[in-house]
C-alpha cells in the first residue's frame, strides 16, 4: 500500500512539472524575427525597426534603430533576451521575455533594461508591446513583428 501510495505520489509530481514546463518557445532556434512600430514616452514619437535571432530556445540577440524627427535623431541598440514561455507555461502564440540592450544615442552609450511581449495572430505575425527603462532616446515600443524563415 505505501509503495503504491508513492507510485501515485511520484506520477502526480511528474505530471504537475511536464504541465509546468509544456509552454513552447516563440522562435526556433536559428529563426529571425522582424519588428517594427513605434517608440512611446517621446514627442514626437519615434520609429524603430529592429531583427532579432534565436541563438537557444530560450534566448534572442538583436538589434534595433530607432529614427526620430525631434531631439535625439538617431539611436541603436545592441539586445539580449530571455524568453519565459518555456517556464510560465504561455503557449507558442504568446511570448513573454526580460531582457537587457546598450543604445548608443546622442547622451553618449548606456544600459536599458527591457519587459515585453507578444501576440502572434498566426505562425508569422503579431503584436509586440514592451516597456523600457533608463534612456533618453528609447522609452517602450509598440509594433509589429514578423517571423522570417523555419
């Protein structure tokens, strides 16, 4: 009876963690990801365009350009990004990631910290809303993105 009781109690756990882990990655590894849309916090509101890799299942490297008319002009960002799907359980058509960038902008080359994420309406495209921190010329984002290839 208490090897059968620990049986059950070993399968429940096992079951419970699968189901824990059974969120799947937005992008395969090796796949690109386009985004573009724009910036928020700023007036007048830039644009940015950006690519992203999936290096890991769980994990991006990117960059993005951001082009405003007013003060700052030109930006770029060097990205990095976890993505928790995985983790959280969120279905492949979500995509929930914390990352950290470096921009270089017009005060000079510095940190910024990054939450966002995404809704994919089919298996190539979706929404993308992310909050950003710590810059001048990058505030939060709001686009499109795209999947390219696999």
């Amino acid at each position: 009876m208490a090897r059968s009781s620990l049986l059950r109690s070993m399968a429940v756990c096992l079951a419970v963690s699968s189901s824990a882990f059974a969120g799947e990655a937005p992008l395969s590894p090796g796949q690109l990801a386009f985004n573009g849309g724009l910036g928020l916090g700023r007036s007048p509101l830039p644009l940015y365009a950006g690519l992203d890799v999936s290096v890991h299942r769980d994990v991006t490297l990117g960059g993005d350009v951001f082009v405003s008319t007013g003060v700052g002009g030109i930006a770029a960002m060097g990205r990095g990004d976890y993505h928790w799907n995985r983790l959280l359980g969120i279905p492949r058509q979500g995509d929930f990631y914390l990352g950290l960038g470096l921009v270089l902008g017009d005060w000079g080359l510095y940190p910024r910290l990054q939450l966002g994420g995404r809704w994919f309406f089919n298996d190539r495209v979706g929404l993308n809303l992310e909050l950003g921190g710590a810059t001048k010329e990058v505030g939060g984002l709001f686009g499109v993105t795209v999947k390219l290839g696999n």
